[in-house]
C-alpha cells in the first residue's frame, strides 16, 4: 500500500475522510495539525471536527500497552481512540492519511447490502 509506506518514519499511521456530522456522531473523530493527528476521540455528542477515522489503522506494538492503561468507556467498552491518545499524548507520532478508494464500513444489514453492492459494480 504505497501511501502507507510513505510513512513508514511516523509511529502510527490513521486512515481518515470527511463525513457529515451525523456521521461523525457515531464512530472516531479526529484533530489533525499539518497531517499530524493531535487529537481522537470516539463517537461524541458535539464532534470537533467531521474528519473521521475509517478503521483502517498501521500502530505499534505498544498500542496494547496503552489499551491496559485505559478503563471502559461510559459504553463499557475498550475504545482504540482512548488508547492513541495515549500514545500521541506520549509524543508518539501519528499521521492522518486521506485514502483515495471507495469504502463503506460494514457495522448494519443496509452497510452489508451497499459493501456488497459495491463488490457486485467492481467486476463491470
């Protein structure tokens, strides 16, 4: 994956797109200076910006030294945005890169049936 590799000097390495704000409401957004991310956090109720993770992550071993760091969130879960602010509060470096593909997460029926769809155009 050749925009990966043209950051094998950063630390991590989040890949990123704009959404609506609706859409930022409910998965990770982040804070990004010049392609650095300074900031991530997961699914809040006023997103400070509508650039949003896409899942697609290159990190560190170390991350899951920052996960036994963490508790639960308010959800009860683990979240992998509480754990890179770990490592960027640390002073790890991690970039945002913009992939330039068509993607659809796969998390309800209707995300399945669109990824599917997808699939099904992509041999025309």
């Amino acid at each position: 994956m050749e925009e990966v590799n043209a950051f094998e000097e950063d630390d991590a390495v989040v890949a990123v797109e704009e959404a609506t704000r609706e859409t930022a409401t409910e998965t990770g957004v982040v804070s990004v200076t010049d392609g650095q991310v300074t900031g991530i956090v997961e699914k809040p109720d006023d997103p400070p910006s509508t650039l949003v993770t896409t899942g697609c992550y290159v990190l560190p071993e170390s991350i899951f030294d920052a996960i036994e760091l963490l508790r639960p969130s308010d959800r009860g879960e683990y979240e992998l945005p509480d754990a890179l602010g770990v490592l960027i509060r640390a002073g790890w470096d991690v970039q945002a890169v913009e992939l330039d593909v068509e993607r659809v997460n796969v998390n309800t029926p209707a995300d399945i049936e669109q990824a599917s769809d997808m699939v099904d155009n992509s041999d025309q």
